[in-house]
C-alpha cells in the first residue's frame, strides 16, 4: 500500500478530523431524529403503516452507522478505505431514510 504523502503521521490525522466531522453530523442528525421521534409519538396513530415502516427504517440506518462509525475507530491504515467507504454509505442512506421520515411530518 502506498503511503499518502505527508507520510503516515499526516494519513492518521485526515483519518482522526473524519472522524470527528463525521461524530459531529451524526450528533446533529440524533437530535433531528429525536425531534422527529417527539412527533412519531404524538401522531402515530394518524400515520399509516408505510411510515412505521420508514421509521422502523430509520432507527435501523441510525444503529448501522454507528456501528460503522465504530468501525472507522478500529480500523487501520490498511482497512481505513473500506472501513470509510462503509461509513460513508451508511451515512448516505441514514440521511435518505431522516428525510423520507421527515416527509412525513412536512
């Protein structure tokens, strides 16, 4: 594996800031999504069972990406691509599944 340049020290650093911003959005997005369980918990009679669904959805993307996020934490410098490509996708359909939840709500 070729090392970045800026050597390994570098590679480390952009790894631990990705981190970081990516803790911090999915924070952001926990505290959308509690906002959004408040309003599950107040008309959920009124939705149907597509949006139940949805959010049955949500909650699931919501554990996943945690769990890759952890995943980024115990990956190295070889399994980092993989380790970040995961993270990112399940960032990506976490971020689909809040705003097809939230559509519901608008």
């Amino acid at each position: 594996m070729k090392e970045p340049a800026g050597g390994p020290e570098q590679s480390t650093g952009k790894m631990e800031a990705y981190k970081k911003d990516l803790e911090k959005e999915l924070r952001v997005l926990d505290k959308k999504i509690a906002a959004l369980d408040k309003k599950m918990k107040k008309e959920g009679s009124k939705l149907d069972a597509e949006a139940k669904e949805s959010w049955n959805g949500l909650k699931a993307k919501q554990k996943e990406a945690r769990t890759k996020l952890k995943g980024l934490s115990s990956a190295g410098e070889k399994g980092w691509e993989k380790a970040k490509a995961e993270a990112d996708a399940a960032w990506d359909e976490l971020r689909k599944a809040y705003d097809k939840v939230a559509s519901y709500f608008r």
